[in-house]
C-alpha cells in the first residue's frame, strides 16, 4: 500500500457561507490526485478532485465500495454513516440488481404523485408561514419540515415515530467525536424500526414507497425484507439531507444574489435547468463522502493508485473543474444543459434524485409564487451557518417580505 508519510491532514470543517472551502481549492489546484489523511480512520487516502478522473473511479469496477465494510477507513464522522447491507456501499452486479428493482419506485407513474403531495405540503407551510406574519425562518417553516414530511408521508411513517427517526437521523450526521456511540445507536435504532415497518407492510401493503419497493420484481428476482429495510433507512436519510440543505441554501443565493433573483422569476414554472446550475455550484457538504478501496494496482493522472489503497472523490471540485464547467466559479443560470455530479455518478448515484429534485422545484417555485417581495429579514452576515455535522446550509434564514 502507498505510504502515509507524507499527507496532509484534511479536517475539512470550512463552513462560512457558501464559499468554496480553500483547503480543496488548493487541492485541487495542486493536482486532480492527491494524498489526504481525514480525522476519522487509521489509513490515509487518495482524494480525486478532476472531472474525468472522478467518473472514471466511480464508474471503474477496479474501485470497490463493498471493500471498506468492517474496515476503519477514512472518513469525517466519529461513525460510519452506511450500514454494510446499504446499496451505497455494494458493488454491480449486486448493486445493479437493487437499482434495477428500487428505480421502479422512481418512475414517472410514481413521483408525479409524490409531486401533487409535495406540492399540498408546500402550499400548507406555506400557509403557516404566512399567517405567522413578516419576518420569519424559512428553515423552521418550509427547508425542514418539507423534506422531512415528504419521505416520511411518502414511506408512510407514523406522526408518533417521526420526531424519534428524526433525531436519529440527525445524530448520525454529527462530525462530533463525543457523539460516537450516540451515532452507533442511532444506526442500530434506525435498523431495528426499518425492519419492523417492512415487516408491517409485507403483511398489509399500501400505496407507501416502502410497499411499491415490496412490490418492484425483475422478473422473479425482489428484494428481501433486509434489503428493503436499508434501502428504506437510506432514503430517509438521502431523501431529506440533499433537499433539505439545498432549499435553504439556493433561497439564500436567490436573496444575496439579486439578479439570479430576477432570472428564475422570469421562468416561471420552468426551474430545472436553473435549478440545476445552481446545484453544480453549491458546496452542498464538508470535505467527502464514502470511499473506495483499489482492488489492484491503477495508474490515473500519472499516479499509482497500488492495491488497497483508499481513494476519495469530491463531487464538489468536480463540479468546479474548469475543463468541463467553463468559468466555474460563476453561477450561469443559462448555461447550457451539462450534467452535475451532486447527486452522485455512476453506480452509486442517489437513487432519490427524482424525488429530491421535485421537492426543490417545488419549494423554490411555490414559495417565489406566494411571497413575491421575498427578502433577507436580516444583513447576509448575521445568517447562522451549520458547524456540526458534515452538511453545508443555515440553520436559521431569516425573511420578510
């Protein structure tokens, strides 16, 4: 395996705004691969930061996710976030064969309704908000709770069991050593109630996600109740974490920024292709996710990558690289159509995409719709940013209008 010796140490705990953290900007400068040691975990790691060099590890079957179960490898929570059964960490076919069965769930037929719920939740925060009068946080009324509300109504969680699944969920994000063991139970908690809720809808099924998963085949292959119990966890866990920062801080960009302002007013109902730009640019996370492990020698970008060795990829530099985003620093909310690497690449890109880009589409649409005076109750440096855990976004966002 590479050696350790001479890796920089990487807390990766930059949180001001929505600036792009300096550290991986200076790595990313100094090459698209480089040697990093993170807080968590024995081993250091290679971090790819280049486009290219990103969709080729996770599209490149000498790369395994499955390789890092029961390992302590690099990381930036005290805990590991992935259960070993979760599809973000199985390698194809296997993977391949859960994608197949839980994208039947994601179809047209099944998010267009999702949609219609999304948009009655909205609409009722919305509502809330309105009647609480000017000024009033956006995250506490419509990032949280819609989210939140969302994959719980469309996994058909109990109201009584939410406020539980969601601290829970909450402690499995902390980047707090202290919180460790905190983080372990909250796994294992998360685990044992997933399984009890398969077990209820196998016995009475219903229009709930977590029932059109029991009911996805290919052919005669479905998926057991241990496999739907973790893909349900997962999408509790993804299916609210992506939307829920995100919201909060494309309003923010809207409201510091405004002639992105003016521009997403002009598309009315049309927000995709904003949208989209919008994500590309936002440092939706500290640092990186979930490694892989080398399963043999591979030379990339004119380094060795040996056999066991860790490597990272950051979907934020990427989405930075200037040899695929021209002027990437810049928010081009015309820029023509170029896929985006917030939701993952390859294999183990995030099977709620759908789900999560129809909450923000919503979110965004509906609440410019309803407050068309819409503005920062307070100057943008007094907005409170998250330093807890491994998510970027405020936690408070105070408007008016």
């Amino acid at each position: 395996m590479t050696s350790d010796s001479e890796a920089p140490t990487c807390p990766f705990d930059f949180s001001e705004g929505l600036e792009f953290d300096p550290s991986l900007a200076e790595l990313m400068a100094r090459d698209s691969i480089t040697r990093i040691r993170l807080p968590y975990g024995k081993s250091d790691a290679w971090l790819v930061t280049g486009f290219d060099e990103v969709r080729q590890v996770t599209t490149d079957q000498r790369f395994s996710r499955a390789a890092i179960v029961g390992s302590d490898y690099p990381r930036m929570t005290p805990e590991p976030i992935v259960s070993p059964e979760s599809i973000n960490v199985i390698d194809p076919p296997d993977s391949s064969r859960l994608r197949r069965l839980a994208s039947q769930a994601f179809t047209l037929r099944h998010v267009e309704p999702m949609r219609q719920k999304i948009t009655l939740l909205a609409d009722g925060l919305l509502d809330e908000m309105a009647a609480q009068g000017s000024p009033a946080d956006l995250v506490r009324h419509l990032s949280d709770p819609l989210p939140q509300r969302t994959i719980f109504d469309v996994l058909d969680v109990a109201q009584d069991d939410r406020p539980r699944v969601q601290q829970y969920c909450h402690q499995l994000l902390s980047t707090d050593t202290a919180s460790r063991q905190a983080a372990a139970t909250a796994k294992a908690e998360l685990r044992a109630y997933f399984g009890e809720l398969v077990g209820q809808r196998r016995r009475s099924p219903g229009d709930d996600l977590i029932s059109a998963l029991a009911a996805a085949k290919d052919g005669e292959d479905a998926l057991n109740d241990e496999e739907l119990a973790v893909m349900a966890l997962t999408l509790t866990l993804s299916g609210q974490d992506t939307a829920t920062v995100e919201i909060s801080n494309i309003v923010y960009l809207l409201l510091t920024r405004p002639e992105l302002m003016a521009y997403v007013r002009s598309r009315g109902e049309d927000l995709s292709d904003p949208l989209n730009e919008l994500l590309r640019f936002i440092p939706f996370r500290k640092g990186v996710g979930i490694p892989r492990v080398a399963l043999e020698d591979v030379a990339m970008g004119g380094k060795l990558i040996q056999a066991g060795d860790y490597v990272h990829v950051s979907y934020l530099t990427a989405n930075r690289d200037p040899e695929h985003f021209p002027d990437p620093d810049v928010i081009d909310l015309a820029r023509p159509p170029v896929s985006h690497m917030t939701f993952g690449w390859g294999g183990h890109r995030c099977i709620g995409a759908p789900l999560a880009m129809a909450e923000l589409e919503v979110a965004i649409g509906r609440l410019l719709q309803r407050f068309p005076e819409l503005r920062l109750a307070v100057p943008p440096e007094d907005v409170p940013w998250d330093t807890e855990t491994i998510r970027r976004f405020p936690i408070e966002l105070p408007v008016a209008w």
